[in-house]
C-alpha cells in the first residue's frame, strides 16, 4: 500500500516518500495515497503538528476503528521530528481515545467513545459551571428524539435487552444503588436502538450524573406505591417500543421526565452532589439470559 505522508514541520522541510511496505488495513485493498500538509502557516507546536498528520493520514487512508496504524519511527521519520515528538503525540492521542496503544503492540485506531465527554461534564458539574436542570433539559432532547427512532429501528434482540433491564429495575427496586445503575442502562439500551450512535455517546457521557441523581431521587421514594409507579412508567415505553409506536413511545418517555421533574426536581436542586472525575461504572448483577 502507498502511503506518502507530505509536509513541513516547523521551519525543517521533508521529502514527500512513499512507503510501500507501510501498513496496511488487512481488507485486500490499499488505502488511497494521502498527502498531508503540516507547515509553519498551520500553527502549533511539532507536538500539535503531528497529532494533526496523524488524524490526516487517518482520514485520508480511510481507516476504520481496529485498522492498525504504523508507529511512532514511520511518522517521525515521514514528519522529520524525532521519536519524542512522536512519543508525545501518540500518547496524546491515546489520552484523547482517538487511537489505542498498548505496549508491545501496534497502534490501532479507537471507536468513538463518551468517556471523555463524560470526564467534562462531571468537571463542569464539580464547577458549578452545569446544573441538574443542564443536564436533565439536554437529555430530555436528546431522549426523545432517540426513542423516537429505536422505536422503529430497534431489533428483537435490543428489545430483548431493553425489557430485561426493565425488569430488573422492578426486580431491584428496593435498592437505589442497583436502580439507578440499571436506570442508566435503560436509557443507554434505547439510544443505541435508535442506531445512531452520537445518541448512545451523549447518554453514555451522562451516566455518572444519571446515576447519582436517579440514586437520590429513588431514595426519596418512601413508599412501595411510588416506587411501582416509577416501574410503570418505564414500561409503558417499552411496551410503546415493542408495538414499533414511535408517538406513543415518545409521549411515554416525555412523561416519564416530566414527572421525574415535577416530583423530584426541589430535591435535586437543593441536593449537594460530588462526582468522581475519574467514575468508575459501578458493579450490579448480570441480567437475566
């Protein structure tokens, strides 16, 4: 496969080279030839430089989450930069989850994934720079629209799941902390059932205020009555969503946050929350087969 990188780094000048013995992609086909433009004019350190050539040649190559990547010597010596650079541009680009690196091992290319998103909000929250109602209004958007298209996207399979979770949070719902870790799943399961997966992203960048702001307000239901018609209301959207009725399993999911607010919000707003920047998702019981 020919894969020329071309480019200036800094005020040094480099040979545009094709590389036939670069990686491949292992599908029986090359990749396109990308040429990559890193000069002065686009500003930043040798560091940012080579972070940007290695999202281009990316691009350009047209790889795809797990396709392996050449290492750090192939692009220092494409870039004209020395292996630190390269070292502390693939290990910011693993920080940032864009490629995965692991000793001994090739570097490949990352799926997308939420957590970082995820690190900010909590940061934000931590800041008192994003409220509750932050949070509660952007998903509730987001829902909506999400439940909207996996009620006629979804498969049996991932009903399957949405009903399990389901029952499990009735199984469970004496105990806040499994509650509101299934809650969180519930939620999630139904965003990647839409099979857009920017939705199943934003609700799983989310989970860790969902958790903690489901777990306070399934404490302030004192009664079995209140907890059962928490249940409920979760499973009038799976019941709209196995019928494939998008209006009916949308109007459900509205209900379910409109209630949530009407009932619980003082108690949110009033509550102190502290959240981990660093979560970790919380163990529960494995679902039924």
């Amino acid at each position: 496969m020919n894969s020329p990188i071309a480019n200036e780094t800094g005020r040094r000048g480099v040979r545009k080279r094709t590389d036939d013995n670069s990686v491949s992609r292992g599908r029986g086909k090359a990749a396109a030839a990308a040429s990559v433009e890193v000069d002065q004019g686009s500003g930043g350190s040798l560091v940012q430089q080579a972070i940007r050539a290695v999202g281009n040649y990316m691009r350009d190559n047209g790889l795809r989450p797990g396709d392996t990547l050449p290492g750090e010597k192939y692009f220092g010596d494409e870039l004209g930069v020395s292996r630190a650079v390269m070292r502390e541009a693939f290990g910011a680009l693993g920080a940032l989850q864009i490629i995965d690196i692991a000793r001994g091992r090739k570097p490949k290319v990352s799926h997308v994934d939420g957590s970082l998103f995820a690190t900010s909000i909590v940061h934000g929250f931590n800041t008192s720079q994003i409220s509750i109602l932050d949070v509660w209004e952007v998903r509730k958007t987001v829902e909506l629209r999400a439940t909207e298209m996996a009620a006629t996207a979804r498969t049996d399979q991932e009903l399957k799941e949405i009903q399990d979770i389901v029952e499990a949070i009735a199984m469970h719902m004496d105990d806040p902390d499994l509650v509101s870790q299934y809650n969180a799943e519930f939620h999630y399961a139904i965003a990647r059932a839409s099979h857009n997966v920017l939705f199943a992203q934003i609700l799983a960048s989310f989970a860790p205020i969902t958790r903690i702001a489901t777990r306070a307000a399934w404490k302030a239901c004192t009664t079995k009555a209140m907890k059962q018609a928490q249940v409920t209301r979760h499973k009038a959207i799976v019941r709209a969503i196995a019928r494939k009725d998008a209006v009916a399993a949308t109007d459900a999911m509205r209900q379910l946050f409109d209630d949530a607010i009407r009932e619980n919000w003082s108690r949110l707003a009033a509550h102190r929350f502290s959240f981990d920047p660093f979560f970790d998702q919380g163990q529960r019981p494995a679902l039924k087969a």
